[in-house]
C-alpha cells in the first residue's frame, strides 16, 4: 500500500482553500495544487476532498461530541479528512498516524498533534456506528433558502440527498450504435451509465474517439437543438465543448465561441480524441456576429446544479455574484437571438436550479421580443418525463429526477423559434 501522506496533505490543503479562502477545487486545480503529486496521489486527493465537503455537516457533527473548543481551521480541516475516512471505513491506524504526522510538522500548530490523536481515536471508536445515523449534509442557508421557495421542502430533501449520493459516470456516444461503448445502462435519453468506476481514460472507445463524457442532462440541449446536416450552427459559451461535439457529430457546420482560452484548449483536445470538426473562436460571446440556422447559448451561471459532482460549491460560494451572472445571461440571450437568422432556433439554457437563470430568463425573454416563441414540442422526444416541461415551455431538470437511476444534474434549457 503506498504511502498516502501527501495525498492526504493536499486534501487538507484542498479544505483549507475551499473552507477557508472560498476557492473551487477547480481553481485550486487550474493553479497548480496537485502538481506535485504522483498521477494516483492526484486522483486520491481529489476524491478525499471531495468526498470531505460532500460529507461536511456529517463530519463536524461527529467531531462536535470531542472538541470542547473551535481549533484553528487547519486543524479542523484535517480533523474533518480524519472523520470522513474513519467513517467511510479507513483503517483506523493508517488514518490516524497519517493525519497526527501532518498536524505534528506543522510549524503553527504542531502542538495540537496531542488533541488531533485523541479526537480521531474516539471518532476511530465511536464514529462509524453514529455515522449512520445522521441525516444527509443539508445545503448552506443561503441557497437552501431559494430552492425552498422554487421547489418546496420536500424537492430539497430530494436534492440534498442526490448531492449527497454523488454523480455516476455518464458518456455520450458519437453515433449510437457505432464504435466501441463502455458497458453500461443506456438512458432513455441516449446516454451511457457507466457501471464501474475506472479511470475514464481506460474505458473501451476513449482512445478511438467514440464518446465523451456528459452528464446526462447536459447532453440534452443539443439533441433539443435537433442540429442537421450541413446547418450553420453556433455553440456559444461552448468550453470545454460537449455540446460543440454532440452538433459537430450531427454533421452540422458549427462555430464554437468562448472567451476562454484554456478551456477552449480542452475543446480542440476533445475535437481532436474524437475525429470532429468545428471553428474554434476565442472571443466574448458579446462581440461576436454573424447569422446562423441554429444558437446554442450555455450562458455562465451559478453552476448551483451541477453540485453532486461539485460539493465545494456551496462551501466556496455565497451567491453573491449570482446578481451579475443573471445580468450577464440577460444580455446574452438578448444578443444570441440577433444571430438567429429570421425563421431560424435557438436553445438557451444553464446548469442551474434556480428559476431566475432559466424559468425567469425565458419569461423575460418571451416578453422583450415578439419573434420569438418557446416550442416545447420537441422535448418529447428526448425521452424525459413531460411533466418536467415547464409553463413557459422550457424543460426543468432536477438532481433528484431518475432517483432511481442515480440521478442527473439539475439543468433548465428551452427551444426558442424565430417567426420567418
Ligand atoms: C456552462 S460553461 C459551458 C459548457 C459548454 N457549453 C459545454 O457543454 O461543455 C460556460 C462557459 O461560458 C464561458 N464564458 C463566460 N463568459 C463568457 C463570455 N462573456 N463570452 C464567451 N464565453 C463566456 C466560460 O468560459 C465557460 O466555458
């Protein structure tokens, strides 16, 4: 068994950029913070991480019964990694030893190494059999407030519960039916559930090219977009380019605009993996032109749906920057519907659960411009439940729809036709 120190070392730090500085993991990434770390140190950190924040109001319940006083945060981080694992089912010795070695060279607060062995002993004791018994880490007040009042208590619990549970592996096949598939349940939407958990990247048909992975509700716009063959199509806000490859794979001539470089970096990777073609722009999605049969506008958003897989949103996050993201997808719609040709469609949509970024946003929108109809018509066949269409014609996606299948990232999206 290989030494799990320094991955166990990053995760802390990982908790302590998350909990303490309001960093994303994925900013952490980006920045450099596993570098260092041999490739399956990498992988390991990043789970213990994850699965620490998932698990977060579990984990300080359990510690809260042995610490008479807060200790300072580095402290409580590694604490928490200490909890999570001993109640996961570590073996108590290798968890323990580790977490007090971190604690004991720390120059601030080696001092502390005494209690951090004392309290881990007792959770190592008495923590597994009380674990159990807890309830599902609630989300922080400040979203759970807004998703009561959109989707009512009981949605919520759902969705806490779906976050809670994690994200399964979802693919989406090139041409379905063709090329070499991982072995999985294929959703009614089309996508692939992948059953194991393996590194993507040693599945059949990664290297050839033959899918990628997409959750399944996000693999949903293009297909509402029904691109054709030879259409002109522009996929705005189109990093790191799922999308980009569902309508590239329908044969479409299609644009793929993002203001970021380097996630349109990973977009041409993903072109190049999977034999595709499309122009790749790097440009604010404001200052681009042209006229197209079909937009898809993904537009940034609180990115709130999408926590399943990222737990250190609500932590990182207080929502207060959700105001100008909303005022930036206003105007982004309103400008993504000047480059839809006159008889031309479009499809707006965000992988987030609040009504503002999607339900409001189609309103609004449905008022502001009299070319323009919502067409709900089409959802029914991606093969959803239709009574997730939603008033204004949109589809409303949630975490805690297909519980029974594991789920799928809350999304909202709609079908918008322009009058010839
Ligand atoms: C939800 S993600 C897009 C995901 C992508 N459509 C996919 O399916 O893989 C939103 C994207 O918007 C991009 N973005 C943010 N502000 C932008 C702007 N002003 N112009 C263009 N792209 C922007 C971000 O770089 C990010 O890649």
């Amino acid at each position: 068994m290989s030494d799990a120190t320094p991955a166990r070392r990053t995760a802390v730090f990982l908790l302590d950029q998350v909990l303490g500085e309001g960093r994303l993991l994925a900013e952490c990434y980006a920045a450099g913070a596993l570098e260092r770390l041999e490739p399956q140190d990498r992988a390991r950190a990043q789970r213990l991480a994850t699965d620490t924040l998932r698990n977060l109001e579990r984990c300080d319940k359990i510690l809260a019964k042995y610490l008479k006083k807060a200790p300072p945060l580095h402290v409580k981080n590694a604490l928490r990694l200490g909890a999570y694992e001993l109640c996961a089912g570590g073996a108590a010795h290798g968890v323990v030893n580790t977490i007090v070695n971190i604690i004991a060279r720390h120059k601030r607060h080696g001092a502390l190494k005494g209690l951090v062995n004392a309290v881990l002993r007792k959770v190592a004791e008495h923590g597994p059999a009380e674990w159990a018994k807890l309830r599902t880490s609630r989300l922080p007040k400040w979203l759970r407030a807004p998703l009561v009042e959109a989707w009512g208590s009981d949605a919520l619990r759902g969705i806490e519960a779906a976050h809670q549970a994690g994200a399964p592996l979802d693919v989406t096949p090139k041409a379905p039916g063709h090329g070499a598939l991982p072995e999985g349940d294929t959703l009614p939407s089309g996508s692939i559930r992948v059953q194991d958990s393996v590194q993507v990247s040693t599945l059949p048909g990664f290297e050839t090219g033959d899918w990628w992975v997409q959750d399944a509700a996000a693999a949903l716009p293009a297909r509402l977009l029904q691109a054709q063959a030879g259409e002109a199509v522009l996929d705005l806000c189109a990093a790191p380019g799922g999308k980009t490859l569902q309508l590239a794979a329908s044969g479409a001539d299609v644009t793929a605009v993002d203001i970021s470089e380097k996630r349109l970096a990973l977009l041409k990777e993903n072109l190049t993996r999977t034999k595709l073609s499309a122009q790749v722009i790097a440009r604010d999605a404001l200052e681009h032109h042209g006229q197209y049969d079909a937009v898809i506008l993904d537009a940034p958003c609180s990115a709130t749906g999408t926590i399943r897989r990222h737990p250190d949103l609500p932590h990182a996050k207080d929502g207060s920057d959700f105001g100008a993201l909303i005022n930036l997808q206003t105007q982004m719609l309103a400008h993504a519907w000047s480059l839809v040709k006159p008889g031309g469609r479009m499809v707006f949509c965000t992988c987030s659960l609040l009504p503002d970024e999607g339900e409001c946003q189609i309103e609004d929108a449905l008022d502001m411009f009299p070319d323009m109809t919502a067409d709900p018509a089409p959802i029914h066949a991606l093969g959803i439940d239709s009574n997730w269409i939603t008033e204004e014609g949109g589809l409303r996606l949630r975490p805690d729809y297909w519980a029974d299948r594991g789920g799928m990232d809350g999304f909202y999206m709609a079908l918008l036709r322009k009058s010839a």
